[in-house]
C-alpha cells in the first residue's frame, strides 16, 4: 500500500503536465510556457511534500504504535529521539526520489531538476519534521486521520493562495511557501533555465 501510494505524486506530476501541455497548446510565448511548467511542478512538489508527511510519516508511525512496534523498539533501548530521527531520515529520502521522478515527468532537464528538487525538499521539511514529532502522539491509524487534517491544510494552502491576486503576498510565510520565491529568484537569475544556463 505504501508503495502504491508512493505513486500518487507521481501519477499528480502527470497530470498536471498534461494540464499545463494543454493550456500551452497554440501559445506562442516561450516565457509563459516556461512559467507555467515551473509553477505545475512546484505543484507537484507540493503534493509530495504532502504525501510524505500526511501520508508516509505520520500514518507510518500510527500503524507503528496500534500493532505495538513502537513499544519492542522502546524496550529494546530505542529512544523517542531516534524514532523520529529514523523516520525523518526515511521520509527525506522518499521525498527526494519522489520529487526527483515528478521533476522528470515534468519534463524538466538534469540541469534545471536537480538543484531545483533539492531546494524545493529543502523547503517541504518544516511540515515533515512536524509530522514527525505529531506522529509520536498517533495511537492508531485512525488518530492519524484527524492530526493529519491541519498538514494537508497547510500543505495546499500555497497552491490554493497563488490563484489570488489578494492573498499572494502572504505565499512566502507559509511553512512550504518559500519554494515559489526561490524557483522565481533561479528563473530571474538565469540559474536554471535552459541550456547554457549559469
């Protein structure tokens, strides 16, 4: 299940190059396409920093504790702090191999994906190291689905707010916000757009 639902970001990444191919279709401006592709994939960073806290971390560490495998690990010496030390590393690995894949499936070279994924992983960590902490609570699965509420909330708050011309401004204090700043200071700057790029 967990694999399969590794897959949910990608298959989002997908779709939402589809959405942007189809909206590009008959526009001839090279500045437009480029920025709506960077905004999709933004998007699809989203998602998975989604996934991977709502999802992975915190339902990981639910189903952990309801069958009991959190208290053998405790017994056996395993502290609190490497339990979330253990399940940050998994969940920081898992976002950059997914990142990495919606960033190829968004059609972005090696040159642009990579170091865009990297920072863009950077920004999503406050809510996975938050899922982390909040998944020590979790008892049960079902627990999960109510403390995992405000991290979706949070999570979509960006791709919600950048459709409004009102709100926009507030983009860059939300906990994953920061990545919208920093993809427009790298297309800007002429660090990561095309070929030849510095």
């Amino acid at each position: 299940a967990m694999v399969g639902s590794a897959l949910i970001p990608v298959g989002a990444a997908v779709l939402f190059h589809a959405v942007s191919l189809g909206i590009v279709d008959g526009v001839d401006d090279a500045a437009f396409n480029e920025w709506l592709n960077m905004l999709y994939t933004l998007y699809a960073f989203m998602f998975a920093g989604l996934m991977t806290s709502a999802m992975f971390v915190m339902y990981d560490m639910g189903e952990e504790a309801e069958k009991g495998a959190r208290g053998v690990l405790m017994r056996a010496g395993v502290t609190r702090g490497q339990l979330v030390a253990g399940h940050l590393a998994a969940a920081c690995v898992l976002l950059l191999v997914i990142s990495l894949a919606s960033a190829l499936v968004m059609g972005l070279d090696m040159q642009m994906g990579v170091p865009l994924t990297i920072l863009c992983v950077l920004c999503q960590l406050p809510p996975v190291v938050a899922a982390c902490a909040a998944g020590l609570f979790a008892r049960t699965q079902n627990d999960v689905m109510v403390s995992s509420t405000p991290f979706i909330v949070v999570a979509l708050l960006p791709f919600v707010l950048y459709m409004t011309d009102s709100f926009g401004e507030v983009i860059p204090f939300l906990p994953t916000g920061g990545m919208f700043g920093i993809a427009a200071s790298l297309q800007e700057g002429g660090l990561l757009v095309g070929e030849g790029a510095v």
